[in-house]
C-alpha cells in the first residue's frame, strides 16, 4: 500500500511539472527557465530561476547597455500582466561580462499573482517568460526564453 502512495505522488508530481520549463539557445549561450511548478493556489508565489550558461568551448563576451541583466515577464492572452523590472531602476552604463566555458549565471525571482496596478489576477492560465540582457557580439541585444504556461487555479 505504501509502495502506491509513493508511486501516485511521485507521478503527481512529475505531472505537476510538467510543461514548467523552457529552453533556448543562442550560440553558445544556452538559456533554462524554470517555473516551479505548472499549476497555482491563488495568491501564492510563483517562484521563476533563470540559467544562462556558456556552453561552448572557450570565453565567451557578453555586452550589456545597462545594469539590468534579466527581467521576467507575466502574460495572459499576450498582454503585459506583470513585469519584474516594471518599479525598478537600473543604471545606464555599458559593461561587459566574460562568461569561462561551462559558467552559469543564475538569477532567481517571485511573482505575487498581483498585477501591474497591485491587484490580485484572477483564475487562469498566465504565460511566464524570462528575458535576458546580455548578447554575444553580433548578436541581439537581450534574449527570451519561454514562455512557460502556469495555471492559477480557483
């Protein structure tokens, strides 16, 4: 009895997961976003990490216009519900990072279910996406991955 406990909860919760990442990769830059897990409570935080590795076999040279190295991003039905760096302010400046082979940067970061205005969103599905503000030379000036599709239950 036991045995199926733990089998329907560990099948649980790889279906809990399941669709709650997103992959892209630009060169050798490689880009993971992970949304911890598919389906939400209302009001609840929704937990989002950003890997950006080189995966390439040498340096590899970053640029950025800005001090903002990620934001993240929540949409319903393609409109902006919510956007981490929305009350920020970063510095305008141009910096450059060199990434060794195999170097991950990791940037984690939590929506609350509110939106732009602060009020709770509603039940529903909501697209996550992460972008990235560093491009190799030559490349485009920041990077999205995802979307990653969660669901906010009732």
């Amino acid at each position: 009895m036991n045995e199926i406990v733990v089998g329907v909860l560990i099948l649980a919760v790889a279906l809990g997961a399941a669709g709650a990442a997103a992959d892209r990769s630009v060169g050798a830059l490689r880009l993971s976003l992970a949304v911890g897990r598919a389906s939400y409570h209302p009001g609840e935080t929704v937990a989002a990490q950003l890997r950006v590795t080189n995966a390439g076999g040498g340096p590899l040279s970053l640029s950025a216009s800005s001090g903002q190295q990620y934001d993240l991003v929540v949409r319903q039905r393609g409109a902006v519900i919510w956007q981490w760096s929305h009350d920020k302010a970063f510095v305008q400046a141009l910096r450059e990072i060199t990434m060794a082979p195999g170097e991950t940067l990791t940037f984690n970061g939590a929506w609350d279910q509110r939106d732009l205005q602060g009020r709770q969103v509603e039940a529903g599905a909501y697209d996550v996406s992460a972008v990235f503000f560093g491009a190799p030379r030559g490349g485009p000036r920041s990077i999205e991955v995802g979307p990653v599709r969660i669901t906010i239950g009732r």
